[in-house]
C-alpha cells in the first residue's frame, strides 16, 4: 500500500467519511484527520469514537476557504464531504446543493493542488440519465422488477449499469453536480498531473449511518422496523418491487485499501462501485429481510405516485472496478440487513433515539 503522512477526510463525521477513517486508522501509520461541519444530526457521535482511535478532528466547512486553513500540509484527500439526497434540488433553489457539491469539490481540488496532494472523490450512480434509465426493457417478477439482458442501448445489461452507458440526459441535480465534479478532476489530473480516483457509489449502508426517507434506505427499514414505525412503499404504483443494490461500506472500505496500492491507477478514471446483482433488493424483498432479522412485523402504507427523480431499477455492473483492483463484495443483504440490526440493537439510548 502506499504510504500517506497525513490524510484529510472531509465530511470525515459522517457515515461513509468516518467508516473509512477507521480503516485506515487499522491498517495505516498515517495522520488522519476529520474535516467536518457536523451539520448532519448524529455525526457528533462520532468524535468520541475518534479521541478514543487517534483520529484528529477539525471541525470546518469546505464551502469556506477560511476553514481550510485551519488544516496542516496533508497529502491524500478523501471526499466525502456532500448532500447525499437526490432529492434535494428538486424543489425551490439548486444554489444549495450546488454549493455543497460543486463548490465544495472545487475548494478539495484547490486545496490539494497546493498541498500537491492526490484526490479521491465519492462520486455516485446518479450521473447516468434518468430517462434513460427508465427507458430500458423489464419484466415485472412476484417480488420486483428486473432489468432484461437486451437492451437498447449500450453499457447496460440484467447484470446492471457499466461505464459505457451514455451520459447524455437530465439526471436530476444532485446528479448534475457530482457529474460536473467528476468532469473537474478530470481537469486537475490534467492541468495539474494531480492523482486522482473517482468511484461512482450505489447504495452504501452498513454500522452507523443514520438512515432518513431520502438517503441511507436500508438503515432507514431496519431501524423502522426495530423500533416499529411506519414505513411507506413510494412510487411505482406503491408495489415496493423498485430495486437497487446495496454494498456494505465494509466492502468498500477494503477497495479503498485496494485503490490505494496502485497510484499509477489515480488517473481519473471512473469506477462503477456497488454491490451487483447478488447484492441487490426490492423495497419487498427487504421488508421481508428486516421481519425475519427483527422479528417484527406491520403492514407499510402504499403511495402510488412516482417522483420525477426515482428509478425503477438501479444495479451496478462491477465490472471495471473487480478486475482492475482484484476486488469483489463479500458481504450480501442478509450480512448488511443483520450488520445494521446488531449495530441499533447495541447502541446506547440516545444514539437509539436519533435513530428511532
């Protein structure tokens, strides 16, 4: 693995920013340190975590460039800083979500250009066109709907979504931003021969993310389930067969550990990281999962209306990332769904009543 002195993680409280910092925390010497606002509720729980490993944490925001100086001279930057809703922006102002996504990314590369530091941003699934997308042939199944393997247009088949599919069409603004994004590395690898690593992420879940209606679903259903309260099948006629497929952010803390031993590979390439078909679930299928880990059962309300930004179907094809990195998922839904349900089930009451 290469060596970093001193590692900065923005949005570093956060789930997926803090379960990678513990990893490197395990396997690295280097200096980690936290950048974060806190502005997500449940993120301070982890600075106790973080005294407690030798993490440092500052607290800052990356849309300020005051708050960046605040830092020490670092040389690998983990992006985790953004608003990671896709359905912000879909209503009144974008200036928001652009600032926090597109802004921000701009003061990351910014700052490790003058550190001469290398870059690697989360990016996500949602840079492909939504119209597209939907435009793919399906089948309806007993618990979900399923992608079929011709299709009509390239890069897409039953086993999901790879590089290759076009990049043309609305893909809601969150989409735009982390595209735009993207498109800016792409630059400063060029400009600049900054490294650089972009992963475009599915769904993430796993310990720790504090789940909401319009992010973090699977830790949202469990914990619903767990602490009993009402959940919603949304969209599609309100059937719950919309799939996506999860991976768990231990899988994906261990591609990290695996990018990072080929920095001839930090070239702005974008990587299709997700958990893949044998990963994947229905809003039903999972249902069905947290009643059987929980023990506990209710009936969801149905809202039949689908929203301009949902997706019948997402999958992943891990194609690109598997062979290059020598990297697969290990852990499937039952492993994620009974992860998250001991996670909630060992945690102390007020981490129980953020999440409940």
């Amino acid at each position: 693995m290469i060596e970093h002195k001193t590692i900065v993680v923005t949005g570093g409280a956060g789930f997926v920013g803090s379960s990678l910092i513990h990893t490197l925390r395990r396997t690295t010497d280097s200096r980690i340190i936290a950048f974060d606002n806190l502005r997500r509720r449940g993120s301070e729980l982890n600075l106790e975590r973080f005294k407690d490993s030798g993490v440092e944490f500052v607290h800052g925001d990356v849309r300020l460039p005051s708050d960046w100086e605040s830092l020490p001279a670092f040389d690998l930057l983990i992006d985790c800083s953004a608003e990671p809703s896709v359905t912000q922006g879909t209503t009144g102002s974008g200036w928001p979500l652009i600032e926090n996504n597109l802004v921000s990314t701009a003061h990351c590369l910014e700052a490790a250009r003058r550190n001469d530091a290398a870059l690697m941003l989360l990016s996500t699934s949602r840079i492909y066109p939504i119209r597209s997308l939907e435009s793919l042939t399906w089948e309806e199944q007993e618990t979900r709907y399923a992608w079929l393997d011709e299709q009509p247009l390239p890069g897409v088949s039953s086993q999901g979504v790879s590089e290759l599919f076009p990049l043309q069409g609305a893909r809601s603004l969150y989409g735009a931003t982390k595209l735009a994004s993207e498109y800016l590395l792409q630059e400063y690898h060029y400009l600049h021969g900054m490294p650089v690593m972009v992963n475009r992420c599915g769904v993430l879940a796993g310990p720790w993310q504090m789940g909401k209606v319009d992010q973090g679903v699977v830790s949202l259903w469990v914990a619903r389930h767990y602490f009993e309260k009402p959940l919603c099948y949304k969209g599609f006629g309100g059937t719950g067969k919309q799939v996506r497929d999860v991976l768990h952010i231990d899988d994906f803390s261990d591609l990290l550990l695996e990018q990072l031993k080929h920095k001839e590979k930090w070239d702005a390439t974008p990587y299709n990281v997700g958990g893949g078909l044998s990963s994947s679930t229905s809003l039903l299928e999972l249902t069905r999962l947290c009643r059987e880990v929980t023990g506990h059962s209710f009936e969801l309300a149905k809202e039949e209306k689908t929203s301009e930004v949902d997706l019948r179907i997402y999958l992943t094809d891990n194609s690109r990332v598997s062979q290059e990195f020598n990297w697969k998922p290990k852990r499937n839904m039952q492993d994620i769904v009974e992860s998250i349900y001991h996670w909630i089930d060992q945690s102390p009451p007020g981490l129980q009543k953020i999440l409940g």
